[in-house]
C-alpha cells in the first residue's frame, strides 16, 4: 500500500499532523512494564527485547493482571465488532 501512495506522489503516510516537539516528548514518556521494579518504567530497546533502565531487566507492555483483563476484554469484544 505504501508503495501505491508513494507512486501517486502521496508522501506522508501517517495523517497525524504533529509537531517533532510533541513526538520527542511522547518518545521520552513512553514507559513498559517491569516485573524486578513493580511499576512502569522508561527502556530502552533493542532488535528483540526492551529493558528497564533502573534494573536493566526485561520489561513487558502490560503487567501480568493488566494483560489478562485485556485479552478478556478482546475476547468478550471480539464478535461484536463484526
């Protein structure tokens, strides 16, 4: 599909009209998971995992009782979108 734009002369792929500010702030904001600490931390990240910058252990994107709720939810969802 991005190769169909690009060949219509359409070059901004991504409809979001932000300001680089506000991308580098919401990159510095972002936070995972991290079981070792117990709470939402800033990472960095690498090809295959993110890791914690307090403990440098892995993180997650969700905690594990948040994640459960949240593939519950889908799941609950799931046919209603159709």
């Amino acid at each position: 599909m991005a190769t169909a734009l690009l060949y219509r002369g359409v070059t901004n792929i991504h409809p979001t009209s932000t300001s680089s500010a506000t991308t580098q702030d919401s990159f510095y904001r972002e936070t995972k998971w991290c079981a070792e600490c117990a709470a939402q931390v800033r990472y960095l990240a690498s090809v295959n995992h993110s890791f914690c910058v307090q403990c440098g252990g892995k993180v997650r994107l969700f905690a594990r009782d948040e994640q459960t709720r949240v593939v519950e939810a889908s799941q609950r969802h799931r046919y209603q979108a159709v």
